[in-house]
C-alpha cells in the first residue's frame, strides 16, 4: 500500500538523520540556543498522480513543544487527473475517431488547490528530520480540450467517461484530503530549508484518488 510506504520512508528519514540528533543546539551569539518558535517557506517540486508535473507551496508552522509542531500548507497542483481519466481520454478519442472516420484526440488537465493543516513530531536541532500526518480539502478543476475543437469540459463530463473526481456536468470539485508527511528541515541562522514528501488522498471518489509530492523550500525561522 502507498501509506504503508510513505510511512516507511519517513521513518527511513528518521533513521538517516539519526547522527544528527547528537549535534549541540544552534547558537546565537551569546552561548545560548536560539529556540524555533515559527517559520515560513516557499516550496517548488514535483507531483505524481497520474503524470508528474509542478507543486507550488507555501507552508507555516509553529512550535508545539520541544519535539512538535503545528502546521499550515496551500499548494497549487499543476496537474492531479488520475491515470483512469487520462485512459478514458485516449479511449474517447479512439472510439470517435473509429465512428466518423475523422481523427479526435482529448487532452486533460485537473489543476489542484489543497489546503491542509496537522502536526509534525520533530527531532534534532539544526538538522530535524520529522514525520506528522495532516487533513484539510482539495479543489479540483478539470478541463479537457480536443485537438481540433478546443475546451470541451462541460461537455465531455456529461459523456460518462469521468472517473468519479469531478461530478457529470460539472467542471469542479471539493474533496476532503489526508495527508502523510515527512522530510528534514536545516537551520542555518535565520533561514529554514526544508526538503519534504507527502503522500496526499482524496476521499468521496468511487476509486482511490491518491498522489505523492516531493517538494524543496527555503523560508525564514523566528
């Protein structure tokens, strides 16, 4: 299961960064630990779904206590349509193609809004590997277009060909959406760099409507 090996990576995260865990706390200047209260970055990577394409985000965080901390995280998804979507696109073009003798071919794209919010357990001081889990909601836009006709959205989704992410005769969606986190943050003076992974799943879908990002972030500690 996909949970079960994002849950083995950030665990692995864990136990790579364990020597880590033996550093002495940053320093201010003045012999004493410069304790995280809040920090905020941007992020750039990659999500997989049913095609790999851009993830931006913004995420802030507050400390907890001295292993924990809550979070905040909007990322705009540049493409999450399932593999079943892109087939039932191909398949389309296919049939009519076959029918009218005239070549068809649809392409698609579900940009993506998530929201989301949890909790991280946090380890070290200036290296933190950390593994959390979170929930919040995840807009889907769907649009389709044919090759020679242009943006077909509305109508393609009353065709029944849909993969239940996006409703008959709409063009948009709102699901509820877990998630699974882990990475490892760097401090380095004011700055915050965080290199992360979360496995993200959709629910209210007739199929698993599940994709993974990787993401890079570099932000501010205070």
């Amino acid at each position: 299961m996909k949970v079960v090996g994002s849950i083995v990576f950030a665990v692995s995260l864990l136990a790579f960064a364990g020597p880590a865990l033996c550093q002495q706390p940053a320093d201010n200047g003045s012999g004493n630990s410069a304790p995280l209260q809040r920090y905020v970055t941007g992020e750039i990577g990659a999500v997989s779904a049913g095609s790999t394409t851009m993830v931006l985000a913004t995420e802030y965080g507050e400390t907890v206590s001295r292993h924990s901390q809550a979070y905040v995280n909007l990322s705009y998804l540049d493409n999450v349509m399932t593999q079943t979507m892109i087939d039932n696109l191909a398949a389309a073009g296919d049939a009519l193609t076959l029918v009218t003798g005239t070549p068809y071919t649809f392409s698609g794209r579900d940009r993506g809004i998530a929201f989301t919010g949890g909790g991280k357990f946090v380890a070290g001081s200036t290296v933190r590997p950390y593994i959390g889990a979170g929930g919040g909601v995840l807009n889907v836009h769907r649009k389709i277009d044919e090759l020679t006709v242009g943006d077909v959205s509305v109508a393609f989704s009353q065709t029944g060909l849909g993969d239940g992410v996006v409703n008959g005769g709409t063009t948009t969606s709102i699901k509820p959406l877990m998630e699974v986190v882990g990475g490892v943050a760097f401090l380095a003076g004011q700055a915050y760099i965080d290199v992360g992974y979360r496995y993200r799943r959709a629910f209210h879908t007739p199929a698993t409507f599940d994709f993974s990002q990787v993401t890079v972030g570099i932000g501010a500690k205070w």
